[in-house]
C-alpha cells in the first residue's frame, strides 16, 4: 500500500498534469510538424511538474516526520520534535533538487540517495534526469536559459523530453516511497503506510 502521498502524486497531481498534456494536444495536434505556440505549454508543463513534484517530496517528508513523533506522548515534546523534523526544510523554498531532498530526508538518518539508487538500477539516470528537470524549471521561471537551451536564439522544449522527465519522477516517487516506508519501518518495528 503507497503513502498518502504517492496516492496523491499518483491521484490528483497526475490528473493536473494529464491536464496540461490535453491542452498541449489541443493546441498542437498529434501529428507532426512545427507548432511554436506548443513551446509555451512545455514550459508551463515544467513548471508545473516541477512544482507538483516539489509538492510530493514535501508532503512525503510531511508524512514520515508525523509518523516517526505520532507515538510520544507529551503534546509538547511532540511539537517540539516535529517542528525539529521540518523546521528550514529546503523543500520548503527550494527545488527538489538531488540535494535539497538528500538534506531534507537525510534528517530521518538516512543515507538517501544511496538507498534510493540501490533501489532500482534506474535511479540514477532518473536522479540526472530530475537535475535536468529543474535547470529547466529554473530557466524559465526566472527567464535565464544557456546556450544549450536555445536554438536560433529560443528555447527549445519538445513535449517528448517533458514527458520523458515525467517518468522518470513517477520512477523515483514510488522509489522514494518504498524506500522511506522500509526505513521508518526499521526504526520504529511498524510499516507506515
């Protein structure tokens, strides 16, 4: 059984992405040829993707810190524990970049991203892959693209990269699941999800 969280990813936020894949389709078909209004949508489609996955590393973080205090007693100690858990937590203002989120989830003394690439043979070229992602993100929001992006002084974005970034975090959000589920499990004697 996933987490709330990857349920979430899997559920809605796959949803909201589903949504702008439409639009994309809408604008510019499904055959081939140059539709440069399409450019737009990739973008926003980083973007949001970007942010949903932000948002699933986030509330996975979220999850596994109230599970690990759920069983102390004390209300204030509780508090206190949690707020130790999350507090300048780089998924909070950051990207969820490779080491914003081996920060952020190395606080449950974890070895994070050595457990999630041991995971599955995948997770490395996902983790470049997430990099990728967020130098894009970056670039857009903040209009500021390398050489590497532009072509004929644009940036260029095929929905087929877009996609392929997609995938690669589905990969590494069920790794991230299962890989925090085991862990916490070994810390407290009980699965969490």
């Amino acid at each position: 059984m996933p987490s709330r969280s990857l349920h979430h990813w899997l559920t809605d936020r796959a949803g909201a992405l589903d949504e702008i894949e439409g639009a994309h389709r809408s604008v510019g078909g499904t055959g081939p040829g140059r539709r440069y209004a399409t450019q737009q949508i990739n973008q926003a489609y980083v973007v949001l993707l970007a942010s949903q996955f932000q948002a699933f590393c986030r509330d996975l973080h979220s999850e596994c810190a109230d599970y690990l205090v759920a069983p102390v007693a004390d209300p204030d100690l509780r508090r206190m524990l949690l707020d130790n858990l999350i507090l300048n937590r780089k998924l909070d203002r950051g990207n969820p970049n490779p080491g914003n989120l081996g920060a952020d989830f190395g606080r449950f003394d974890l070895p994070f991203w050595p457990q999630v690439d041991a995971h599955r043979t995948q997770n490395p070229q996902r983790q470049l892959a997430l990099e990728e992602l967020n130098a894009w993100r970056n670039a857009i929001a903040h209009q500021d693209f390398a050489p590497i992006m532009l072509r004929a002084g644009r940036p260029v974005l095929h929905l087929a990269q877009v996609q392929a970034w997609r995938k690669a975090c589905d990969g590494l959000a069920q790794s991230f699941d299962d890989v925090l589920g085991v862990h916490i499990q070994n810390l407290t004697g009980t699965l969490p999800w």
